[in-house]
C-alpha cells in the first residue's frame, strides 16, 4: 500500500494516492508535516478562562503522583531512556516469549474488561475494579482499552499518566514532545499526553479526510485543497478535548441513555430522544462486533442534560459525540471510506474518536436551502470558516474563544516541523 510523505510541499493538481481501508502505515506520524516555508496564518481572538478544566479538588484527591505526567516532565526522563539504551538486545526466542506473554496478557485484559462492563456503571464495586484493572495494566494496547471502557475519572487519570509514562520512555509509535510542545500545555492548561496523542494520528486523520474530502466539502475550494488546510492544528485538537472531557479524563458521569432529551418548544418539555436512543445502540453493536469488547447501549457513559435552557442536549459520549453524529463519522470514514472497521469510527476508542473529530471539523456540507444554510468546515487562514466550524461542535462563547487561541498560540509558538 502506498505511503504519505509527510514532509511533502502540496500541489493540488496532483492527487494524493488513494488510501483506503488502513491508516497505520504513515511513518512517524506527525514528526514531519508540510515545509517550513509555507506562510502562517493566525485568527485573532483573546484570551480566556477554560470552562471545563479538571476539576481542582477531584485533582487534589487523586494525587500528584497520578497526574502530574500528564501536566508536567516525568522526573528521571534521561535516566529512565539511558536504561533503555543500554540494555542487551534480547534474541529471537526472548522476544518471541516476550510477545506471547504479552498476547495472553491481552486476551486477559479482554476478558477483565467485558467483566467490568457487565457492572452496573459508576457504582462504588465498578469503580474499583476500573481502578485495579488501571494500576495493573502495562501494555499500551491494553491501556487503551481501559480508556474505551472505564468511566471511573480515577482509574482513566491512571491511564493517561501510564501513557504518558511510555511516551516519555521512547514507546515505539509515541512522538517525543518538545520543549516548545510541553511550554505551549504549561501556558494553555492543555495535558501533554493529550497533545502527543493527537500528534500520533495527526498525519493518519489527514489520510482520512483525504479519502473521504469529496463527500465532505460541499465547496470547491475544500474539495480541492491540501487536506491539511481543512484540519484545526494539534494544539487546537488537544484544547479542545481538554474543554470537553478535561483531558480524556471525563467522559460522563451519567448514563448515556438515560439523558438523551430533545426539548420540544410546543408541548414546553424534553421529550425522550428516540432516534439518539437507537443510534447508541448501533454504535455499541458496531463497537462491540469490530473490538471484542462487549458494550451495552444502557450502561455507557455521557454527559448530563443538565439545565435545558442552557444545555441543548445531553447523552454525548467518548469525545463528546452525539450518538447520532458519531454514527454518521463511523459511516464516513468506514463505509463510505473504506477504512478498517477495527481500526477506525470507534467512538469509545481515544485515538479513533480524535481522528473522527477532525473529519467532524474538516466537513462544510450544506444542511439546508439558502446562502447561509451551510453546517461550516474548517479552512486555515479563514477566520470565519474557523470560527463556525469550532461553534458547531459547540457554541458556548469560553469554549470557541479558548480552542482558537490555542490554535494561533500553537502556530506562532510551535515550530511547523514539529507537528
């Protein structure tokens, strides 16, 4: 299969080479991007609080020993990488050894994993086994796993410091942040990990827009353009899922189901979301069918509904999707597509629903009659196209106003080489 160099300089008369059905080849995902030389361009917008930041006493409960590599260097970082270094090179029958154990380790963490989510969600009994299941697991494989499951914040704080733990050891397929990446998270309150994690599939949610660029982009200009100009760049990304999920660490403290509501103006009330209720249940079959582990529609997180005057809806899950939203980017991306089914369009996955989530941005599609009857896409360099792209994902002021200054914090501060 053909491979994208990501160090490519775009010419639009050439296209790219078709990709479908796999993202993982691209190598060093998003070491490399386009040529130093190409012009910035950076929207204006001012500074403000975050609105969903972890919340400081839950913080404090779990412990700098929990979350501090998520926020901050791992201490010993060259000591821990110099162990690595000089280590003897293990023989063919080592690592073969090593890798069985680590198969039977991972048939295992299936195995766990579908016994917690057969457990009543958020009850104290389900929230110890999600946080034993995260102190022991080891394999990143498996971490992520544990971060499509558990809904306990403890046990996914867990999670997300491990990862962090094999970022910063050198994990095969992990970026390095560097030192302008780690001052960009102290100064945008933005998790390192989320960061490194939305630059590992940087170059593979580029792939996907690409492929799938024609049935996204009602506009010619999108339809035409380097692909890399329809997506919000790293920093944006990971500011993003700090506002919505503080870090992937809260993905709902509520059953989906039980707060999925439409407000119907006539009768005054929320009424039952039906059709949301049916596409939850779609993407667990779909979810559970392409990873073998076994979802329930009833029993997976989301967000609360909340004050109905201020919260238009509730019952988003993983990233913060709509079911209905989410089904629509799994069939985008793996039926229109042609991407692998167990490797993408998992809402529930983290790295998977990053990727869905640039594609949500990067599409601009028209929605309804008139000039101004457009759902906006994204496009670097409009300030527009940027700014209604952020609020249809969602509209509250605090939120727009904090991802589109990490976006041009990000671009002025952050070496275009390095994402």
């Amino acid at each position: 299969m053909s491979e994208i160099d990501s160090g490519y300089d775009f010419d639009s008369t050439q296209p790219l080479p078709d990709i479908s059905g796999d993202t993982e080849p691209l190598p060093d995902v998003g070491r490399t991007s386009l040529s130093s030389q190409r012009k910035r361009t950076n929207t204006s917008v001012s500074r403000v609080v975050t609105r969903r930041s972890v919340n400081k006493a839950f913080l404090g409960a779990i412990g700098a020993s929990v979350l501090g590599g998520i926020f901050k260097n791992l201490n010993n970082e060259t000591e821990a990488v110099e162990s690595v270094q000089h280590q003897e090179v293990p023989s063919i029958q080592q690592t073969q050894e090593a890798q069985q154990i680590e198969t039977r380790e991972h048939v295992q963490t299936v195995e766990q994993l579908n016994q917690i989510l057969n457990m009543e969600l958020l009850v104290y009994e389900r929230n110890i086994q999600e946080q034993k299941f995260a102190e022991e697991v080891r394999i990143l494989e498996d971490i992520d796993l544990g971060l499509s499951v558990c809904a306990d914040m403890s046990a996914r704080a867990i999670l997300m410091q491990k990862r962090n733990e094999l970022r910063e050891m050198g994990h095969e397929g992990m970026i390095r942040l560097t030192e302008e990446q780690k001052k960009f998270c102290r100064e945008e309150d933005v998790s390192e990990e989320v960061l490194g994690m939305c630059l590992d599939v940087y170059d593979q949610a580029k792939v996907i827009i690409h492929n799938i660029q024609p049935k996204i982009r009602d506009d010619e200009e999108g339809r035409l353009t380097d692909p890399e100009n329809l997506m919000i760049n790293a920093g944006g990304m990971a500011k993003l899922i700090m506002e919505e999920t503080s870090g992937f660490i809260n993905v709902g403290q509520a059953k989906a189901v039980t707060q999925l509501f439409i407000y119907d103006a006539t009768l005054g009330k929320d009424i039952p979301d039906e059709n949301n209720k049916n596409n939850l249940q779609k993407l667990c079959e779909l979810a559970s069918s392409n990873s073998g582990l076994k979802y329930f529609f009833e029993n997976v997180p989301g967000s609360e509904r909340g004050d109905i005057f201020v919260n238009s809806s509730g019952g988003a899950v993983g990233i913060q999707f709509m079911p209905d939203r989410a089904l629509e980017y799994y069939t985008k991306i793996v039926v229109e597509g042609g991407f692998d089914s167990k490797k993408e369009g998992n809402v529930f996955n983290p790295l998977q629903s990053i990727k869905m989530a640039w594609a949500f941005i990067a599409c601009h599609e028209k929605v309804a009659p008139g000039p101004d009857g457009y759902r906006w896409g994204y496009m670097r360099g409009n300030a527009e196209a940027i700014d209604l792209a952020i609020r249809k994902w969602n509209n509250l002021e605090s939120e727009v106003n904090a991802i589109k200054n990490a976006i041009e914090e990000y671009d002025e501060n952050v070496p275009l080489s390095q994402e």
